[in-house]
C-alpha cells in the first residue's frame, strides 16, 4: 500500500467501505452523524514527501540509525519518528500532511482532534513538530482526550462490540416496561421506546464523569430506573411531557406575560425556577471546556427536583387556577429545558415510557 501496490489498494478500499458501511449503521443508533469520514490512512503520499522536504529544509531532521527524526526533548517530549529507516512512512507524518491537507481543504478556524488520552505524547509531539515548521494555523489545533471504559462485557462477563451492548441495553428496557401493563399498552412503538432507554442509560453512563477519567463499566448501576442513571432522567421527562395530557381544562395556556408566577412562592418551586436560569451557563461551560458532564450533572439535579415536587406541587387538584397554571407553566419551562439538554447529549426525549 504504501509503494502504491493497486492490487493491494483495491482490497484496502473495500475493506474501509464495508466498515464505513458499519460505522454509520452503529452512529445512526446512537443519534450521531457524521458529513466525512476521512483518516490518516488516505493522506496522499505527495503530502507526507512534503512534510518531510520542509523538515529537511528547516533543520529539524536528524538521523538516527537509518530513522529520521525530530529532537523534542527541550520541550520534554522526547524524540519523534517522521521516518522509519526502511523508508516507510510513520502516524505522525501521515498526522502531519492531513494536518496541512485539511486546512488547504477547508481554510479552518479551529480543528479538534478527539482522541484518547493514552495519545496524549503522539499529539503533543505532533501539535510541536506543526508550531516548528511554523504554519500560522498550527496554534489553532487541540486535543480533547479522553478516558477508557474498563469492564465493557455482556451481563455474563463476554467483551463484546458496542452494538451488542445497546441490543442487550434494548432488551432489559423492554422487559422492564412490560412489568407495568397500563402503562406498556400506551406506547406506541415499544421496540423503539426500550431500545432509545438503553442508549439513554449507556450515554449518561460515559458522560456522568469527566471525560479524562477512566470509569468502570456497570450493568447494574446503568440500567436502574433509581438514583443517578439514563433511565432515571428519561422517566423525569416523560413525568413532566404527561402534564399537559393530564390537565386538558388548563390548556392552552396564556402567554407567558400573563401567567402568575409571583404565586410560585414555595421554597421547591423557586428551587426549580432557579436551576432552570443556570442553564445557559452549564452550556457555556460545556463549550468552553468540551466537557459534557457538567450538562449530565445539570440533569441529574434537575431530575432530582422534578421528583421531589411532583407530589406537593400539584397541577390537577389545585384549587386555586391561576396557581395551577403557574406550575403547569413552571413544569412545562423544566420539559422543555431538559429535553433540550438531553438533545445536546445526543439523546432522544421520550413522551412516554
């Protein structure tokens, strides 16, 4: 492949599309999508030649037993191969010429490369080599990393692919659903109901902690309806998308100008309306730090107030309208704040369940 072999290429192709093929089935599970699928596989040759020339050029290359490398060792980042001394080609040089093909490609402001912490020296030592052969782009670069998922196995203790993982995830859901009859009737596609439960409970899993630690993965602590999981956040939305259904005499509501609010005096509800005000900020954090467990941990609580008011907060039953409207309208803000959270996630909000 490197030489350029066509017969070996030809296989390489079909291999990557039928892989790709894949990547994207399993991505659409998971609500992700993706315009390019590109690596450094496909970085030209003429681009790699060109990285190394400028090298060269520069006097950042030296020789050692028959390699070419690049001395980082004033910045603490050891000694990097650009060329192995059998003449081929290294990840870093491919990383290098993708580097430099995907700015003349789409002039970016910022390019983010999301990989795992376990190649945080690679990248350091990329991003250097990139700030040495001075391209005025180079300092536009940055590595977000991440931790490992250790433990990833079937309930029987198989390590398994990710797809089985979410088959699996599917089918406790659905087995959970079915124990309360009424309620499983009302739904309109249960396949689809547990199976977007299940990839709930997998993603709140992965982003609950920071993503630079390593977690451990557990089947019992995910798939539970209790405490701080998907399924628990999931069951809040649903709770709260239920209220206009429940109280059709109250609907629709006036405009926002005209709802009551001064009488959602209690302590809960004031709980409520303020952590629905911090939510841009957890956004902003989210961006700035590329950290989706501050938005998870938003969630949680929020989740968490939702349960501790429902049964003293009441809609239906309130005698006083304008109050029931208020808290209709204060429960509506929290459905539709969480939804919206649960979409930055990449997870569907359920109506029902």
């Amino acid at each position: 492949m490197e030489d350029g072999e066509e017969s070996a290429l030809v296989h390489w192709r079909k291999w990557r599309e039928l892989s790709i093929e894949k990547y994207k089935e399993e991505y659409a599970r998971l609500n992700v999508h993706f315009d390019v699928y590109s690596g450094e596989s496909q970085v030209g040759k003429e681009s790699q030649d060109q990285a190394l020339d400028r090298l060269e050029q520069m006097g950042l290359v030296k020789d050692s037993d028959g390699a070419k490398v690049v001395d980082l060792e004033e910045w603490k980042l050891g000694r990097a191969v650009v060329r192995k001394k059998d003449g081929t080609s290294i990840y870093l040089t491919r990383d290098i010429g993708g580097a430099v093909e995907r700015y003349e490609k789409y002039k970016f402001d910022k390019m983010i490369y999301v990989v795992a912490s376990q190649q945080d020296l690679h990248l350091a030592q990329f991003f250097k080599v990139l700030n040495l052969l001075e391209y005025p782009w180079a300092a536009t670069l940055e590595h977000v990393n991440f931790g490992m998922v250790q433990g990833m196995s079937t309930r029987k203790g198989t390590a398994v692919f990710l797809d089985q993982i979410i088959t699996e995830a599917g089918k406790v859901m659905h087995e959970q659903m079915k124990t309360n009859e009424e309620k499983y009737k009302t739904i309109e596609d249960p396949e689809y109901t547990s199976r977007e439960i299940g990839i709930t409970a997998i993603k709140i899993q992965d982003m609950s902690a920071k993503r630079i630690n390593n977690y451990t993965f557990n089947w019992s602590r995910m798939l539970s309806f209790e405490g701080d999981t998907g399924p628990y956040i999931q069951y809040a939305h649903v709770r709260l998308a239920s209220i206009e259904r429940k109280n059709p005499n109250l609907v629709p509501l006036p405009s926002s100008s005209e709802i009551k609010t001064d009488l959602l005096d209690e302590p809960k509800a004031r709980e409520i309306a303020f952590m629905l005000a911090t939510y841009p900020e957890v956004v902003k954090t989210a961006l700035q730090r590329h950290e989706p467990s501050g938005v998870v941990t938003f969630s949680m609580k929020l989740a968490h107030m939702i349960a501790s008011a429902w049964e003293t907060l009441l809609v239906k039953g309130e005698p006083n309208e304008d109050k029931a409207r208020a808290r209709l309208f204060m429960y509506i803000c929290a459905r539709d704040v969480l939804g919206a959270a649960l979409r930055l996630l990449s997870i569907t909000p359920l109506e029902r369940m």
